[in-house]
C-alpha cells in the first residue's frame, strides 16, 4: 500500500494527467489508519474506504491548484473587460451627443458688448427671480434651405415674428407676448454690421432687427415696454421646420382648402398633421388664410405654438432619451443666444423649469394696438391697455387671458351700459374695479387648433 504512494505525508497529489473528465484515482497516504479512524467516527465502515478514495483526491485537489481555476479566473478577466468596455463606449457616446448639442448654439457676443454699453439706460428687473426672454424668429434668406422663401439681400434680415416670453419666479405659468412686426415704435440709435450707427427714429418694429439685431430688437422692446430682457433666442425657418419635424408634425384644422404660392403651401380642408415646410407654410402665410392681416397670423402663430408645447409635454419626448435627442438636436442648431443661454446645460435649467407648467398656464396674446392713425397698414399701441399689461409682466403678477370672442362680448356690454350681461359680475361694478383686474385676449397651449 505505501509503495503506491507517490507524495510526501501532507503533500496533496499533482493532478492526474489522464483526461480531465476521468476521475482522479489516488491511493491512500501514510497516514490513512487516521483518515479510516475519521471515516468509521462519521459512520462510514473501513469497507467504504475504497469508495471513499475518490473524495479524498478531490479534497486535495480542492486545496491545490484547480484545473477550473484560471478558465474562471479567465472567463472573468473578460467579462469585467467587457463591462468596462460598454461603459466606456456609453459615457464616451453620452459625452459626444453633450459635445455635438453644445456646439450647435451660436453665441451673440455682438449683442452682449451692445447691451453693455448701454447698461445705464435699460431698465432694472423687478422681480429678480422671474424671466424675461425674447424669441426672435428671423426671416433671412442666407443660410442652408432658407433662399428658397425669397432672395437673399446680402444676408440681411427682419423679424418675422418675436415674442416676449415671460417666465413667472414661481415657474407656475408662462407668458408668450406677440409683438406685430409693423407696429410704430421708436427705434434708438443702434450698432449696424458695417460698424456705423443708425439714426434714432421712429418706425415700424422689425426694423429694429434689420438695423442692429438682437442688440437693437432688445433695446427697442425695453423701451417700448419697460421690461428688462434677461435672454434672447434667435431662430430661422430651417430651425422652425427642424423642431416640428423632430416631434412627428402638429395637427391643424383647416375649414378651407388652401393654395398660398408665396408661403409655398397647399393644403386641402380639414383636420391634418402639418410637418416641417407645411407647418412653416402654415405659420408664415399672410393673404390665404383667414382675412388676411398680420392679426389673425399672430393668433395662428400663437395657436400653433402652443400646439407644439401641448404635443411635447404629452407623448413623452421630455422623459424619452431616444425621442428627445433629435428635439434637441433640432432646437440648437439653428439657434444663436445671448452668452447666458449658449450651452445645453443652460438651456436644459430653462427646459426644467418650464416641465411642469399646466398647459393651461402657458398663455399667448399679442400686445392691446390699433390701426395707426397715419398709416392704417401699421399700427399702434391702445392705451392704456398696453402700460397695464406691461406693468403687470415687469412686476411679475398674473396676467387675465380670455378668447378674443369673450373679450369682444364684454366689452359690448360694457359699451352697451350693462344691459345684456353675461359675465356673472354684480350689477354695480363700475370702471375703477373693472381696470383693476384687466383682461386680454389671446389662448393658451390647452386649447388646440381643431378646438
């Protein structure tokens, strides 16, 4: 028996060369009596002995080195390899989307140098925590798919629409202020691109943007208004088509078929999804839709708008990765902002704050104007319509909005001394309470285009 030992006492057998699915045959070691005393404590007689021999090498090989040892050892060598290699590949993809939505923005520093300058004269803000932004959609013709919507003057540009958006500081409404492009207003002197200065003059407001930009828009509306512009965005039409087409398109109704050459728009009657150019077309027609004045375009601009914010905060796209990349690759790359909006990290603060206001809360109308008394194709501010909705957008308190079909019944009964009233107000509300809590046409994101 002990001639077949091979190993020293105590030293466990080298693993068996035979093949590794054959079970290792070891014999017993000097010291076995003990092993067999162990064996016959644990109720096993010493005729089990041989059948126990196989344990005992296991055993022994247990305690030495494993033939399955460095294939798991390898196997996990891969596997954490491998995980470091998708994480990696994850952040390195993350950083990269990061990087290509980041350098979409253009940053305005003209504007900013501009706005400094004339520091001095702007008006302070009065609620610090409120916003006042201004979204100025540019007509230029230069730039990649916009010479189509007319010629391109050398790269100039008017405002084809701008809006005053007025976050309130409890981030619990929005407010969405139209301001007609031909509405007469005084234009101060403002840095032209060529390096001069135009004159201060009086005129119709997108030529603010022609002469000097955003600097010049934002001056212009500060003075109008009296409301300090924290931001601005500037977008083009290639943008505007980006951004419907990245949320799939926007529904409309349309109780005439239309043909518009000018806005490159055809459309049939009825409810329809409206994508990038239709929706472009739609927005920018003028003369084929409705009656024709620059009015009722900004009331549809309003309503479409407010179609978009409904769409966005209703399928998703904010919570969906996958839907939201191409939202906000269409949102920055036709974009220019003043130094304060010009990263996705800024932009990203903005979007948060504005997630879970009710659709309801985020409200559009145009500023009180009028025919102008010396060209009724321009208009003019009502007052003082105007300086109350101003004030009450400068101080940060809520603003009224009812449909211009309310707004026009109860000024008839106004008119009309009370005799058919149909507001539910009691019989003895006279002017001075009545101007205490203004209303002012308009609509809000809850109510869409086919409502």
């Amino acid at each position: 028996m002990d001639s077949a030992v091979t190993d020293s006492a105590g030293t466990p057998p080298e693993p068996d060369p035979r093949a590794e699915d054959e079970p290792p045959t070891a014999s017993p070691a000097s010291d076995g009596d003990n092993g067999n005393e162990k064996r016959q404590e644990d109720g096993q007689s010493s005729g089990d002995v041989a059948d126990d021999v196989p344990k005992v090498g296991a055993v022994a090989v247990a305690d030495g080195p494993d033939p399955g040892t460095p294939r798991k050892r390898h196997w996990l060598r891969w596997t954490a390899l491998g995980t470091s290699v998708v994480v990696l590949a994850a952040a390195g993809a993350g950083w990269w989307f990061y990087q290509k939505l980041d350098s979409n923005i253009t940053t305005d520093t003209t504007a900013a140098a501009e706005l400094r300058t004339y520091e001095k004269e702007r008006p302070k803000p009065i609620a610090v925590d409120a916003k006042n932004i201004l979204l100025i959609g540019s007509d230029t013709r230069s730039g990649a798919g916009n010479g189509k919507y007319g010629r391109d003057d050398g790269g100039s540009q008017r405002s084809d629409t701008t809006i005053l958006l007025h976050l309130a500081a409890d981030r619990r409404s929005a407010t969405a202020m139209s301001i007609p492009r031909d509405l007469m207003v005084e234009i101060p002197s403002c840095l032209t691109d060529d390096g001069k200065r135009s004159n201060k003059q009086s005129a119709q407001f997108n030529w603010a943007f022609q002469f000097g930009g955003a600097a010049c828009s934002i001056r212009t509306v500060e003075t109008l208004t009296g409301i300090r512009v924290d931001h601005h965005m500037v977008i083009d039409f290639s943008g505007f088509k980006d951004m419907v087409n990245a949320v799939d398109g926007v529904e409309v109704c349309l109780k005439k078929p239309v043909n518009d050459v000018d806005a490159h728009l055809k459309l049939p009657a009825g409810k329809q999804t409206l994508t990038g150019e239709e929706a472009l077309g739609f927005v920018r027609a003028r003369k084929t839709i409705g009656d024709g004045s620059d009015t009722e375009r900004m009331e549809r601009q309003q309503q479409f708008l407010g179609s978009l914010v409904r769409k966005v905060q209703s399928n998703g796209v904010l919570l969906n990765p996958t839907r939201l990349y191409p939202v906000l690759d269409a949102a920055t790359k036709s974009l220019t902002t003043d130094p304060g909006l010009n990263t996705l990290r800024d932009l990203y603060d903005l979007a948060r704050g504005l997630r879970n206001v009710p659709t309801e809360k985020v409200q559009f109308l145009t500023v009180p104007r009028q025919p102008y008394v010396n060209d009724p194709n321009r208009d003019e501010l009502v007052q003082p319509d105007a300086d109350r909705l101003f004030a009450k957008l400068r101080k940060d308190e809520p603003v009224s909005i009812v449909s211009a079909e309310e707004k026009q019944a109860t000024e008839n009964t106004q008119r009309d001394g009370g005799s058919s009233k149909t507001d539910g107000k009691p019989d003895d509300m006279g002017p001075s309470e009545a101007s205490a809590t203004p209303t002012f046409p308009g609509t809000n994101a809850a109510a869409g285009l086919c409502e």
